[in-house]
C-alpha cells in the first residue's frame, strides 16, 4: 500500500510540473505556434535527372528540441547507354533535432545573427524498386522492397525570418548497404517556417 500511494504521489507531482510549466508557456504562445512545416526541394539535370521533394512537419517540444516527421519522393533517370533506366523512391521518416548552441556568438567571436547549432537523427524507410537497386538478388520475387535508414550527424541553422530557418547537415547513414540509395556523408539543405 505504501508502494502506491508512493507511486501516485511522485506521478501527481509530475503532471502538477509539467501542467504548471505548460501553462506558463500558455500565456504566452498557443499549440501551433509551435508547429513547423518545410522541408527540402533539389534536383539535377544532364544524363542523370533527379528530383527530390521532401516535405516535413513537426512540433517545438522546447526551445532548443524538435520532433517530426516527413515524407520522401525522389525521381530517378540514368540515359547513359550502359543503364538506362528510371524509377521512383518514395517512403517517409520520423526525426528529432537537438539545438547543442543557441548562439554562435557566444562560443565564436563573429556576428551570428541567429546561428545556432544542433544534432539531428532520423529514422527513415524507403521503397526501392528491386531490378534497379537489387544488385545482391535478395529480393528476386518482388517488384518493390524497403530499406531503412538510420541518419545522425550535426547541422547548423541560420535564422532568416521571424519564423524561417535554413538548415545545413551533415549526416551520416549507420545502415549503408550495397543497395542504399544514400552514400556517406548526406548532406542536405532545407528551410523550415
């Protein structure tokens, strides 16, 4: 009995914290204020054409975390006579950004304007097409098959607007296999609002 009243005490206490603190954080700005959407858009044109959309939404859970998630479409065509091929890679993934310094110029003694730093990770599934990224035959009686991505690395965000960032990272797949479409380092440029 003493175990559970324990228990349901330290959990009141939590939930009085977290309520007292959300409600400080009411005052002064509502759920979507925190919300975020963005996103990356690229491409390359020649013997190999690529298009890549990737649109993400996501919540401030504090000043310096975010969480989110995001969808993925990349179209591929290689004209080069030895492949000649095209197809479509499409999937979604799950992130979490950490912001490690709000200012830079509190570290380095240049003018940041809004610089900060932050540490990134992602988890990430993506549909491949198997006669294109197959080259190990695992996958010899299916058309489509998926490959995650465990993304981590560091990043640096320049505030641009009152609510608009670009983002530059610099990640790194722990789960880079013969048929990853990503090779090391990845690296991605992306704004959010």
């Amino acid at each position: 009995m003493k175990q559970l009243v324990f228990k349901v005490l330290v959990l009141l206490s939590l939930v009085s914290f977290f309520n007292s603190s959300y409600c400080q954080y009411k005052e002064r700005e509502t759920f979507w204020d925190r919300v975020f959407w963005g996103g990356s858009i690229g491409g390359s044109a020649g013997t190999i054409i690529q298009l890549d959309i990737s649109p993400t939404v996501g919540y401030y859970i504090t000043n310096r975390w975010s969480a989110g998630l995001g969808g993925s479409y990349q179209f591929y065509k290689d004209t080069r006579p030895l492949y000649n091929f095209q197809t479509d890679i499409y999937g979604g993934r799950v992130f979490s950004s950490f912001i490690v310094i709000d200012d830079l110029s509190k570290v380095f003694p240049v003018r940041s304007n809004g610089s900060s730093v932050f540490l990134h990770g992602e988890i990430e599934v993506l549909s491949l097409e198997t006669r294109v990224f197959d080259r190990l035959h695992k996958y010899p009686r299916k058309d489509r098959f998926y490959i995650d991505s465990y993304l981590v690395g560091i990043g640096l965000k320049q505030q641009i607007g009152r609510r608009a960032f670009i983002n530059l990272s610099f990640l790194w797949n722990l789960n880079e296999l013969t048929y990853s479409p990503y090779s090391n380092p990845v690296i991605r440029i992306g704004f959010n609002f």
